[in-house]
C-alpha cells in the first residue's frame, strides 16, 4: 500500500506538471521578454512626486490590512468558537459556521474585490470588504483548530461545575489558545499585505492599483519603484508582527 500511494503520488506530480508546461523550454522560450522587463526596471524612478505618490499609496494598502484585519477577526473568531468541537455548539450551528466559513475562504480576494468594485465602487473600500470576507473564513478555521488542540483537562472540569457553553469557552478554551490566536491573527496581517497589493490589481485601492497602473502603461522605472516600496512593506509588517508577539503571549521564532 505505501508504494502504491508513493507511484500513485508520482504520477499525480508528473500528471500536474506536464500538463502545465512547466520546464526549462518555457523559460528558454520567454528569456527575450524577461531580459527586456529587467532592463526596464533599472534604475527606479526615485523623482519627488513619484515617491510622494508610491507614500500615499503604501499607507492606503496599510490602512486597507489593518481594517479589513478588525474586519475579518470579528467575523471570523465568532464562526471559529462556533466551527471548534470541544465547545460543543449545536449540531446545526457547527454545520451553518462550517458552509459559511467555507465558502468565504472558498472565493478567492481577487473574485470578492471584483464584486465589491461592481457594487461599492473603485476604491479601497472594496478592498477592505474582500480582503476582510476571505480572511474570516481563514480565520474561522485555523482558529476553531488552535481552540480544539488545548488540553482538554480544564475544560472537562468546567463543564463537571454545571459551567455553560460559553463560561467553558471564555475561561477554559480561550485562555489555552490565546497565544496561538494571536500568532494566527499577525500572520493573517502579513498576509492582508500581500492580498491587498493583489486586489489593487482590480481598482480596489492600494499600492496594487498603482502597480496595475505601471504595468498597464509600461513605466518599467515606477514599477521597481512600486516593488521597493511592497518589499519595505512586507519586511517592516513581519518584523513589527515578530515585535508583538512576545508582549502578546505569542511564541517568537
């Protein structure tokens, strides 16, 4: 049996990557293009109104993580209490939390952004309400998980008192997983970053936008520009997030 899951593993990888084109000829293939976006991208436009512009547009993708990150853990951590099995909801709440947290993880930020961009406008308002709608159901999830893996010493004791549900929850469950919740809820900023460059990509605000904008017209030197400018961002988000998580209760790597 273990062989057959190994071949059968094989073949799945070979399968997926033949059918992708995936090797050294597509890279060959594309070698001209490539060298002529390198080239373009050397050296970044460092002129005033264009840093001005890439500053204002940096700060609009932060607010849009942190927002839609509030956004996202007041939907999400609810469903996650719901969705967590040693909490013991009922049976119809735990199957109504588990399709809706589904299915907000289901569709991806760039299909919500679009949706919010038809409804609510161009701007960064939708792509807070995507960002924010995919990050609950993660949330949801990996939470509901952090709160199944504690020990399940205290909370047997709690219920042995006549404890409710959420008395349960609040002193036995929550208290176990806080420092993992909060671990889970930084890395969900970290990757609020990322997704609100991509949703941009749509019109939904953000330093995304105006690298669609670069693209879009070519401007090869604002563009190197604009990926400093996300590089910088991700670095100072990931070594802010590794700052608060000592304080926090969170483990630090």
């Amino acid at each position: 049996m273990r062989w057959t899951v190994i071949a059968a593993t094989v073949l799945v990888i070979a399968w997926s990557v033949h059918g992708t084109d995936v090797g050294v000829s597509s890279l060959v293939a594309g070698r001209e293009g490539a060298g002529r976006l390198l080239k373009g991208l050397f050296p970044p436009d460092f002129s005033a109104d264009l840093l001005s512009a890439v500053l204002t547009a940096t700060l609009e993708t932060l607010q849009i993580s942190i927002t839609a990150l509030c956004l996202g853990a007041v939907m999400g951590l609810p469903l996650a209490a719901l969705i967590a099995g040693n909490v013991g909801a009922p049976r119809w709440c735990v199957s109504g939390a588990r399709v809706v947290a589904a299915f907000l993880r289901g569709v991806p930020e760039l299909l919500w952004a679009l949706l919010f961009v038809a409804t609510v406008g161009l701007g960064p308002a939708a792509g807070v309400y995507a960002v924010a709608l995919h990050a609950a159901g993660l949330l949801a999830k990996l939470c509901s998980e952090q709160m199944e893996a504690v020990d399940p010493a205290p909370v047997e004791a709690m219920r042995l008192t006549g404890a409710s549900r959420t008395a349960t929850m609040l002193l036995a469950i929550l208290p176990q997983s806080r420092s993992g919740i909060v671990s889970l809820l930084l890395y969900q900023w970290e990757c609020n970053i990322r997704s609100s460059t991509v949703v941009g990509f749509v019109g939904a605000g953000g330093i995304g936008q105006a690298l669609g904008i670069s693209l879009s017209l070519f401007r090869y030197e604002e563009l190197a520009t604009l990926l400093i400018a996300v590089l910088l961002l991700i670095l100072g988000v990931d070594r802010i997030s590794r700052l608060l998580r000592k304080p926090l209760g969170a483990a630090t790597r």
